[in-house]
C-alpha cells in the first residue's frame, strides 16, 4: 500500500496525524524568536588596551605591534588590523567564516597572556571582545532628570539597572555618559615642595593606609575569630588627616600639602538628550533570545517603576529596534497572506469550482504550520529571511496540490471513477513526478546553504526556509490532499451516453494555444533563433544592472560622525555639536537627538571596532525620526537636508553612517573604503589626499574622509639623557612624574555603600594650567635634592600622528565614503578609473575595501 493509498483508506489515522503536526507547528510558532535579521556571528575578535595619555606612535610601538605579533599565529586568521590612537589601542583579528568564535577568542586571550611582561606596566590588561550583533544594545535610553548626572548614575545603579538586568532575556544593562564620581587629591605644588616631598610619596602612603588585611585565624574556647587589620577609609576626613611623611620632627599631614575632595572625574565627554544633559542606558539581550519579548518586558518594568522614580526623571526611547522589528515583520507577513489570498483567486478562476480550490487553499497553511516545526528545530528566528523565505515559497505550495487535484480530477471526470479510486489513482501517478520536481526546485536554492562568507550567513536561512515549505508542500500533496479529496470532490454531471453537460470557459484559450503551438512547431528555426536572440540580449541586459551588497532600508533612526579639526577642544567641540543638535530639532520630522561628545566608557567599546567618537574633537550624533508613515520626507532627503545646513568648519569632517545596512549585516565598515599600503605615513598621506581630491565630484560618491587625520599639535619634553644621568634621574622617571602631576595616578579605591570610587592624586588645578607649570615640577633625585624638569629636559611644541592604521602587519591609509542615489558597483568603477591615473611609488599599493569587497566576495561565491 503506498502513501495517498494508506491517506485514503486510513482517513482517521491522518487526521489525527494532521492534528498533531499542527500543534507541534503551532507550539514552535509561539517558541520561535522574533527578530530583524539571522543572529550573526562574525568572525571578528578585538583585542582593547587602554593606555591612557599616550601618544598613536608611542601605542603603536609599545603595545600594538606586539599584539599584532601574537595574534597572527592564532590558526585560521584571515585579516589582522590594528587602530592606534592616542591613549587606546585596538587590534581586530578576522578569522575564516565557519571558525568557531569562542574557541578561537579563547586562542587569542592565551596568546595575549604571554605577553604580561613584554606590555608597559601601566598599561591596562588587554581586553579580548567577540564581535556578536546579539551583543548590540538593542534597546538605547537617553535618561534626562535631576540636577546633577552623579545623582542620577546612583539612582539608576541603585534602583533601575538591577531590576532591569533581572528579567528573563536581559543579558546586561550599560548606564554611561553624565559625571562620574571620584575622590581627587590636589596636590599643592610649592607646599609639596617646602616639604620636600614628592607625589610618588603621596601616592604610595595613599595605597598603604587604605588597606584590609587579614592574618589567619584564633581559636578561643569553641569559637573561631578571623584576624584583620582595618585600615580602608569611610569617609574624606581620614584621608585628610593622612601622616605622609615627618619634617622637623613634625607630622605632615594630606591636609597640610593638598585639598581632598568629594568630585568628579575630568570631564572629557558630554552627552545630552533634546538639548538636556543625559546618562544612557543600553540594554542587552541574551543570544537567542525574543527581541520584541525582551524590549517589551524591558518596557513593562520601567513603566511599573513610573510610581517609585522621582518625577523629573525622564526616559526618551532614541533607539527601540523593537518598533522597526515589529514593522518589518508586519509588513512580510501581509506580503505572504496577500500572495496566499491572491494565489487561492487564481485557483479559484481557473478551476471554476470550490471543492478542489478548498482543499488546496487548506493545504498552503498546512504547510507553512509544519514549516515552522523545521524553523524551531534548526533555532531559526522569525526574521526578514525566514519570512522572505515564507512569502516566496507560497507560490510554490500550492503547485504540488494544484497538480495532484487535476489529476484527481481527470480520473473523476474522465474515467468516471469513484471518489476513493479517483483520489487514490490521482496522487500515485503524479507521486514521483511532484517529487522530482520539489527536489528540483530545491536544487536551486541549495547552492545559496552552501555559499561562504557573509552572504551564505544571511542567504542560508531564507534557503533553508524555502526548502522545509516545499518538503512540508510535498508531504502535505501525497497524504492530507488525497484524503480531503477522497471526501468532498465530486465530479461534474453526465448525460446518458456518459458525457459532460458543461463546456470549459477555457476552451477558446485552449484553441488558441492549440493553434499557437502548431505553428511553432512548423517554423522550429525561426522559434529557436528567435529564443536565442532573446536570451543573449538578456544577457548583455545584466552588465547595464548596478551592483549593491545590500539594499537601501528607510530606517527612522540616523546617525552621524562629526570630527572637529585635530586639536579642538572639548568645549569648541561642544559648542559645534550644540548648533548640530538645533538644526537636527528644527527638522519637523525629528523625536529625540542624542550626541556623544568626546571619549567615554561607551565610545571606547565603539572604538574597539572602529567606529563612535575616539577624542574631545569627535562626537557621535544619534537621531530618532518618527515613523515612515508620519513623515512626507525619507530618511535620505532629511539627511540632505541637514548635511546642506551643517556649519562650514574648516578642516572639520560630517559624516552620516547608513544604520539600515549595519542592521541588515553590513557590519560596521564603510561602503567604499580605497585603502593604500606603505612605511611612509607622509607619502600615504600625500596619495590618499590626491585620491580624495580626484573623486570628490563622482556622482554618488558623498562623505569622503581620509583616515589619516592632520598631526595633533603636542607639547614634547625632550630630556638630557647626560644631565639626567649625573643627578640620579631616568627618562622613566621624569616621565612617570610629570604623568603623575598632570593626569594623576589612581592611588587606590574608596569603597562605600558597595560601591567602588577611584581616589586619584595629581597636582591642583592651578598648577597644571600651563607650559610654565609643567617646567617648574619637581623631580626628587635619589642622590637627595629635588630637580626641576627645566634643568633636565627641553620643553617645546611639537606635532604627531593621530591615528597610525595597519592591517597584516602594514601600514595604511583609508579614504573611504558613503553612497547615495546611485549603486555601488557603478562608483567603484569610476573610481577605479581615476586611481589608475595616479602615480604610486614602488613599494606602495592600493586596495579596494568596505562592504564592497564583501559584495565582491559574495557574487564570486
């Protein structure tokens, strides 16, 4: 007995079969995760250290260069690139696609901690980061309230982040931005000196004196007491009245040398939210985890907590990817019931008759319920592939059961069989042809699960999904068909000589086509020429098509980099950014404008992968549109808008990033990137301006930025190694010190209330104010006196690099761009035209880069 056989002769069997292949369909529908895009994981590890007050060239040779080392003999490394700026150093390793990332971060984490003494001291620990789209925030707060930022990071740490952080799917809660609390010692310069001693001094007696010790056990009696000695400071006054050293026989006390107060950290970043200073939060989901489910639940809280939180704290929802899923999803889902609704009509209209147009109509929702038993099983999300690939195989569901039904039918109508023998008969002739041909189908798409590299990561699902509707079609076609056909179809009426009594509607289309095909098989030279010149005038057709790695997404969120002239000051900066945000607010279309001025905890996990504000003269402006629905204008026409207001700076660089490709897996590098090769920083210089300059007017071509920055001005000590050396001192500690005046030296933590707060020491403000005041500081010799730096050291004004790039081991320098209104493929072409025209000196090259080569990798495989 085969399949439609047993479906018609066990009708109960394989309705209850049916039964329970739609409930595990609809359980894993409710199981099944929402989200954008597949989770990705790329194949990016980053390694971050901190060195904080060091020049680019200093971190390169120091930690850079050494980490680039390390990590290049992690197996299956593709591509190593490094970013040296100043104070941060940051090395990318892309590994082959299909590694496995947290085996291979792990092989990068061994190989950085061999490198524990062959690293500055002072420098942070090396921090090695997976790059995971799960682990963007996927929720972004801007937290407007209170009259001071420290207050409102305590109340957030306190009352909101826990709570927050405990719901089902949250994988952390990030608050940055605002002041940040600290315990500053400052440092008299000439008291210090009367005293004759010195910050080292200071800093040291601060470490020793706030310490817990404890020395073991005592055992009295039954009972066991811990030894400990107490010593962490409680509050400011006994770090006050702090000995740190005798003089004449005298105590001299912190109080006596510097002033201890109760502040907070300098101030090198701003951010604000609609024109009011603002903390951020940033939430993060855990991987696999419901998107929607968690930003709801995420919601839900805060909105309970609305009683509890004092009423002048506000919270503005400048990103909610939530809302864009939920469109996004709405909108595929409406495309895939649209084809399914216009796919039964068409069935109907040809068929003419409700019974076959029934069972085939019940057959596309059959298959997509069992669909979804594949989807959770391979844990599929429902996202903009999975449901792409719904929608595109819904014609194609019905193709099996429209043929099974026609056959079905010619045995009912034709032969005159009955119900049972017809739908038996029907489905078993035609069993091995739909078979073929859902593998044939199939075939097509294969080649997409097996694609490498990026593509084959976003094409795979909507493949695999394709793929599971037809196996789902062909079960369906062969067993529930059958049986419902079995039950309801009837075959038209006859008269008594055992014909029917209707004539087809379709029988002059039929003619037609008769006498159309007759005539083609007569002319079979004209036919097939005719074929031919259509198939290669296609052809040709394709190399007129523009190229593009992903497609243009109206997203209601923009983004911006603005990069003062190197040198500016964080408040030229600010005042720069503030005119920003009022051309931003002037725009009818705009909700909230969120910048990020300046380097923080959160830009410095931006700079880990080579995006987000790096120092005082960057600033990173996010901008909430209202829905597409709301506005007249799309997210292009508004940025033009507000690229032709932006303020004319000199040497000053606005940059808008295409959020929609980063979320549709674009990842984080610009569309265009011309990369050139060499040892010469000048020379790559002097190339990538002229390349710079010659694609300026390509149309299409907007955003151009060089990465190599002008030079940072500096103010350069120079020590006499020989006046140094006769009075005792080295470079390192004339360097220490002059570090420990004017950037301060943590000396310890001041714990309160559980909570952790740096006490740091530097000289007062008055004191390091100027090239005078780092001329006059001391330097305490071994050999007794206290030096000053000008008797050791020339200081002058010098100039160095910004940011020194390197990619396998080798500098370079980036001009990269963004794209609009023309595609990729076709400004690549252009540009290549104009680079060819340069002359570039032996020993340099130039390379394409960015999403092109992604899209140039994806059409390759």
């Amino acid at each position: 007995m085969n399949i439609p056989a047993f479906s018609v002769n066990r009708k109960i069997t394989v309705l209850m079969l049916t039964l329970i292949v739609c409930l595990f369909g609809i359980i894993s529908f409710l199981r099944v995760g929402v989200d954008m895009m597949p989770e990705l994981e790329y194949p990016f590890a980053s390694v971050l250290t901190t060195y904080e007050g060091v020049a680019s060239e200093d971190i390169e040779n120091l930690i850079t260069k050494t980490i680039e080392e390390a990590v290049s003999t992690v197996k299956k490394v593709k591509t190593v690139r490094s970013i040296s700026r100043e104070g941060v150093s940051v090395v990318m390793v892309e590994f082959e696609w299909g590694t496995l990332l947290d085996f291979a971060a792990q092989d990068v984490r061994d190989k950085i901690s061999w490198l524990a003494d062959m690293l500055p001291e002072d420098a942070d620990t090396p921090t090695v980061m997976k790059f995971n789209m799960s682990d963007f925030p996927i929720l972004f707060y801007g937290i407007t309230g209170m009259d001071d930022t420290i207050k409102l990071r305590k109340y957030l740490k306190d009352n909101v982040k826990t709570r927050i952080e405990r719901l089902d799917g949250v994988a952390s809660c990030w608050i940055s931005g605002g002041l940040e609390r600290e315990i500053n010692v400052f440092v008299d310069r000439d008291k210090l000196h009367a005293y004759n001693l010195s910050l080292s001094q200071v800093i040291e007696t601060l470490r020793r004196e706030n310490l817990n010790i404890s020395a073991g056990h005592v055992t009295r009696g039954y009972v066991e007491y811990l030894v400990r000695t107490l010593g962490e400071y409680k509050s400011i006054a006994p770090i006050s009245n702090t000995i740190v050293g005798i003089s004449n026989d005298t105590p001299v006390y912190i109080k006596d040398i510097a002033t201890v107060r109760d502040t907070h950290k300098e101030i090198r970043n701003y951010s604000r939210t609609n024109k009011k200073d603002s903390l951020v939060m940033m939430v993060l989901k855990q991987s696999g985890a419901n998107t929607v489910q968690v930003i709801d639940r995420v919601k839900n809280a805060i909105q309970e907590m609305r009683a509890e939180i004092p009423e002048g704290i506000k919270f503005h929802a400048v990103i909610d990817y939530s809302r864009i899923i939920k469109k996004v999803v709405k909108r595929t889902n409406f495309n895939a019931i649209e084809g399914a609704i216009l796919a039964v009509m068409v069935i109907l209209l040809f068929l003419g008759n409700w019974r076959p147009t029934l069972i085939i109509s019940l057959a596309i929702p059959l298959s997509v319920v069992t669909t979804f038993m594949g989807i959770y099983a391979l844990d599929y999300t429902f996202n903009i592939m999975t449901l792409g690939g719904l929608a595109l195989g819904i014609g194609m569901l019905v193709d099996n059961a429209v043929v099974v039904i026609e056959n079905t039918f010619r045995h009912l109508d034709e032969l005159g069989e009955n119900r049972n023998e017809a739908a038996k008969a029907g489905a078993t002739e035609v069993g091995m042809a739909i078979t073929a041909s859902t593998l044939t189908t199939m075939a097509v798409f294969l080649p997409m699960v097996l694609t490498s590299g990026i593509a084959g990561k976003l094409s795979r699902p909507l493949a695999v999904t394709v793929c599971l509707a037809l196996l789902a079609s062909l079960f369906v076609s062969i067993t529930i068909v059958p049986m419902i056909a079995s039950s309801i179809l009837k075959g038209r009426k006859r008269d008594e000589t055992g014909q029917t009594s209707t004539r087809s509607r379709f029988e002059p289309i039929r003619n037609i086509y008769r006498g159309c095909l007759l005539w083609a098989l007569r002319h079979r030279k004209t036919v097939l020429g005719a074929t031919l010149f259509l198939f290669a005038g296609s052809l040709g057709m394709v190399t007129l098509l523009g190229t593009e790695f992903m497609p243009k997404q109206d997203i209601p969120i923009l983004s911006m980099m603005a990069k003062m002239p190197v040198g500016t000051n964080l408040e030229e900066t600010n005042r720069v950014i503030n005119h920003i945000e009022d051309i931003v607010l002037d725009q009818p279309e705009t909700l909230y404008v969120t910048p990020f001025i300046g380097l923080s905890e959160m830009t410095k996990m931006d700079v880990a992968w080579g995006m987000g504000a790096a120092d005082v003269n960057e600033a990173e402006i996010m901008v909430k549109l209202v829905d597409m629905e709301d506005r007249i204008r799309s997210s292009d026409e508004i940025t033009d808008e507000i690229r032709g207001r932006l303020p004319k700076v000199q040497d000053a660089e606005f940059n808008f990033i295409d959020i929609g490709e980063m979320m549709m897996g674009g990842g984080v590098e610009s569309p265009i990137e011309v990369k050139v090769f060499g040892k010469d920083l000048s020379v790559l210089k002097e190339i990538t301006t002229s390349i710079a300059e010659r694609c300026r007017d390509i149309p299409g071509f907007r955003d151009i930025e060089v990465s190599l920055k002008a030079v940072k001005p500096e103010i350069q000590i120079r020590v006499d190694r020989e006046k140094a050396a006769r009075l005792g001192l080295t470079v390192g500690t004339i360097g220490r010190t002059v570090k420990e005046a004017f950037l301060g030296i943590v000396a310890s933590e001041y714990r309160i209330g559980g909570d952790e707060y740096d006490l740091r020491v530097r000289f007062q403000d008055l004191d390091r104010d100027s090239v005078s005041d780092i001329r006059n500081i001391n330097i305490s010799s071994p050999l007794g006196p206290q030096i000053p730096l000008y008797q050791v050291a020339e200081i002058g004004y010098g100039k160095g690099p910004v940011e020194i790039t390197r990619e396998n081991q080798e500098r370079k320098v980036t001009v990269k761009g963004n794209t609009i209104g023309r595609d990729m493929g076709s400004i690549v072409t252009d540009i290549k035209e104009r680079v060819a025209k340069i002359n570039i000196p032996e020993g340099y090259f130039v390379k394409f880069g960015g999403r092109y080569e992604d899209m140039q990798e994806a059409f390759s495989s």
